[in-house]
C-alpha cells in the first residue's frame, strides 16, 4: 500500500515538474517562480475551500472526517520555503525561462 501512495506522488511530482518547465519555457519565466506559482494556487485553493472539508461542510456533511491541518500546514511550508529559496539564493531565479 505504501509503495502505491509512494509512486503516486513520484508521478504527481513528475508531471509538476514537467508542467512547470514547459510553462516556464512558453512563458519566458524562470523555473522557481512557476513552481511558486503552483504552490501558491496549492496553498490557496485549500484555503479557500477549507470550509468544505470543515464538520458540516460540502466534503464532510457528518463531520466524521477530522479537518486535514496537517495538509494545509504542509502546503503552507513548502510555499514559505519555495520563496524563501527565490528571495534568498538569487542564482535561482536566473534558471530556465529567458535565457
């Protein structure tokens, strides 16, 4: 069971990637800031759809389902550390996109 979760995200994170170079190289845009880009919309899509995974809420009407903090805190992690990299080590933003 863990190996399916496990592969499951190796292919999420390789079609992020991919996605995220494709876009960086249509676009002119550096890599970081396309992948910051799917974070922040990550981030932010389960911010604003939090009150549907709240105890009453569309995703969870009987309130069995305890809220996924842990998700949210973990989106929010990578988001702050995906900045933090862009503000931090410039030779970052200087990848991919125009060259």
């Amino acid at each position: 069971m863990k190996s399916e979760a496990a592969k499951h995200y190796v292919q999420l994170l390789a079609i992020v990637a991919g996605t995220a170079v494709l876009f960086s190289l249509l676009w002119q845009v550096p890599y970081i800031f396309t992948v910051i880009g799917f974070s922040a919309w990550a981030f932010f899509g389960h911010l604003i759809t939090a009150d549907d995974d709240a105890p009453g809420g569309w995703s969870n009407p009987d309130g069995s389902l305890p809220f996924p903090w842990v998700e949210l805190t973990v989106k929010g992690a990578v988001l702050a550390g995906l900045c933090a990299v862009a503000v931090f080590f410039p030779v970052v933003r200087s990848l991919g996109g125009a060259q």
